[in-house]
C-alpha cells in the first residue's frame, strides 16, 4: 500500500466527515473535548462552522446514519448519547449509559464512552462501547425524538466470555461490517469479531454461565498492543473482508477478517496509529495518529510483499508488555484519567519530534511505507461467510 498524499494538519483531536450529498461542502465533527460542531466550507476556502451540541466530558466519536444527509449521534465519556438532526435545533438526549445491575443513582454507574457506530445492514440498530467489557446494541425504535423515553435499554450486549467480570478492561472502538458482524478493540486486551448469535441479550447478568459457555468464541485478532491512547478499529476491503487497526508501536495491522491471518503490517506514524476510515466507496484507506498529518493509502504496489522479517519479535514485544501490565488492576475511571494522561503526552511528544524535515523525508526511512498489493481474482482455498464461494471483487492482500 503506498502513500498517496499527507495532509500536515493537526488531527489528534479532530474527527470530521461530510454529512451528506445535500450538504456537499458541510461537515460533523468533534472538537478537542466536548463540543460537536458543525462546519460548512464555502467558496474560496473560507469555513464557517458553529457549535450544535456538547458533551459534560470528551466525546470521541460520531455516527452518521446510512444514507441521510441529515441524522447522526454522538457519545462521550458523560455517558450520553445525543441524537442530532440538522433540520432541528438541538439534539435529542437519548440516554445515559449505566452499568448492568448498578445503582442508576450512582455517579460511579455510568459508563463512560469510547465508541459508537451504526449497523449499515439495519440503520435503526446501533451499537457503544466504552469503559466496561460489554459493547451494547440499541434499537432507535425504543426512543422518542422528545427525549421522554431516555432510559438504558440496549436489546443486546457483547463480550468475551473470559472478559466477563473484568474490570480492568474497556472497549476503545467499534466498527460494524457489512454482513452486521461487530468488531470490539478492548484496551489492553484483543480485538474480536461477534456474529449476532454470540449476544448476550439485553441484561447479561440475567443470561446463565451455562448459556454463556454455549456461546460460539468471537474470531480473535493480535499482535498490535492498544494501550496509550482511545484506538479505533476498522473493516477494510470492497466486502468488508479485512480488519485494520493502529498499535502502540505505530504501525497499521491488516489481518483477513476470515481466520485472523496477519497479512500486512506497515509504519503509519512516527509514536501511535489511533484512527482508520475506509472509504466509503473506493478501497482507500485514511489513517492518523500522533504525527501532525493524514495519511491516504491506496492499493498501488507492483508486488506482492511478505510481511517483514521482525514482525514475530515486535508482536512478541507487544504481547509481553500487554501482559505485564495485565497484573496491575485499576477502576474503569482511573483507567480513563490514565489513557487522556498518555493521550496529551503522546501529542506533546508528536510536536517536540516532527519537523518539516521528518515530514518530507517519511517515505525513505522504513521500508514498510513501501505498498502492499491487492487483486480482484477469485481464491479457490477461501469462501465467504455465506458459504458461498469468493466474489470475483473481493480484494486479496498478500
């Protein structure tokens, strides 16, 4: 995969997306902590942008609804979830989202939130993930846009079975693929891949250990480390069918979702790699992290390139330092405090380090800025999730 183009601009607290084909030059995004604003780019460069909603504490990302140019939800680490429509003034409040089986009167019972992404199959359900181990789907059916249902009530949650009960780890991203399988990246921890019959319902406590063990294992993906800032995770390819995520060690991992075969791994920032957005279209591929810059990846390469020759060390080296950290315990809250910590001081050390020098001298000094290669052709040892054979469109990274 070559780099196409990098923009130098500041992103580690800027997430934008266009909202629609009726607003063509309009953007939702978030602002460093709090606030969602919305930004309109008119002629001759000039933007103009307002504030349309704020959360009690940083929101880190957004949802746009499939399809609407209009409608798309927000989630922070309040808890709360707003609903926005650009034809209304203000967003609609959801919910807050508190822990199963907590106290609601509890300020230490909100959960407080990473991640939020809606299911492109069935755009009325949607899913948050955030400081405990369950990635929660919820039906915008069960709500009034007049906030007078604003209670918790997801209609399915998600977790590893031997996550249950842990209160070390939270979910740092989500991502649903195009067949409505959902991708959960736990701090510290692994990413995994649920299919809809690996729900635990709306309560899991209700749900029985014996019920639980039945349950399939999600499909499994490792060798990255997620641990100094909120990383998000995605699906990559025309089918959804590769998984992308960043890594403390500042590379991209590209794993087959089918299997969780590491195909390709390649140097995505000079400190961490936090966020990836597909295209929604092309096989394109945006990525940034702690550097002042975007990247654009695009499937270019001539060859086909193995994975390089230190790749079983470096994810030796990120497994060991997962587990050593893995014996010391904190809260959910503490956990938060420390990743917002490491977030500030990774861009602190991103500013001291970069210079114009380093940006325009990125391509020669590792090799796995070279490209990665895709074809379109049919693989006679792999079928899909349906059990059908490979679509002739599927891409192939080798």
């Amino acid at each position: 995969m070559s780099k196409m183009e990098a923009y130098r601009c500041g992103v580690g607290d800027l997430w934008k997306r266009q909202t629609g084909e009726t607003y063509p030059r309009t953007f939702a995004h978030r602002m460093g902590g709090c606030q969602v604003r919305l930004s309109q780019l008119r002629e001759g460069g000039r933007v103009d942008t307002r504030r349309i909603g704020k959360h009690r504490d940083r929101a880190h990302k957004l949802a746009i609804e499939p399809g609407s140019p209009y409608i798309f939800f927000s989630c922070g680490e309040d808890g709360v979830v707003y609903r926005f429509d650009l034809r209304t003034q203000s967003p609609t409040n959801l919910f807050t989202c508190l822990a199963f089986g907590a106290n609601k009167s509890s300020h230490s019972a909100i959960v407080r939130l990473n991640a939020i992404v809606i299911d492109p199959r069935n755009p009325n359900c949607f899913a948050i993930g955030g400081s405990d181990e369950y990635a929660r789907v919820y039906d915008i059916r069960n709500y009034h846009w007049d906030a007078s249902t604003n209670e918790d009530q997801p209609v399915d949650s998600f977790s590893p079975r031997h996550l249950i009960g842990n209160d070390r780890v939270n979910i740092t991203g989500l991502a649903y693929s195009n067949q409505s399988e959902l991708l959960a990246s736990y701090n510290d921890e692994l990413i995994y891949l649920f299919q809809k019959e690996m729900g635990l319902g709306p309560n899991p406590n209700s749900a029985s250990s014996e019920m639980s063990e039945e349950l399939e294992a999600p499909q499994v993906y490792e060798g990255h480390r997620n641990a100094r800032t909120v990383k998000g995770v995605n699906f990559f390819g025309a089918n959804t069918e590769y998984v992308v995520s960043g890594s403390d060690c500042g590379r991209i991992f590209i794993w087959k979702k089918k299997g969780g075969q590491l195909v390709r791994l390649m140097k995505g920032d000079k400190n961490v790699v936090n966020c990836l957005e597909p295209h929604p279209y092309a096989t394109i591929l945006a990525t940034s992290g702690i550097d002042k810059n975007i990247k654009i990846w695009s499937p270019t390469a001539p060859n086909l390139i193995p994975l390089p020759d230190y790749v079983e060390e470096l994810m030796e080296s990120n497994k060991r330092k997962r587990e050593q950290r893995a014996h010391i315990s904190f809260t959910p809250d503490v956990i938060m405090h420390v990743l917002r910590l490491q977030r500030r001081v990774s861009e602190r050390d991103g500013e001291r380090r970069i210079s114009r020098e380093d940006f325009e001298g990125e391509d020669d000094e590792d090799d796995d800025m070279d490209g990665y290669a895709m074809d379109f052709t049919t693989d006679g040892d792999d079928s899909s999730d349906d059990g059908d054979h490979m679509n002739p469109r599927d891409c192939i990274i080798s």
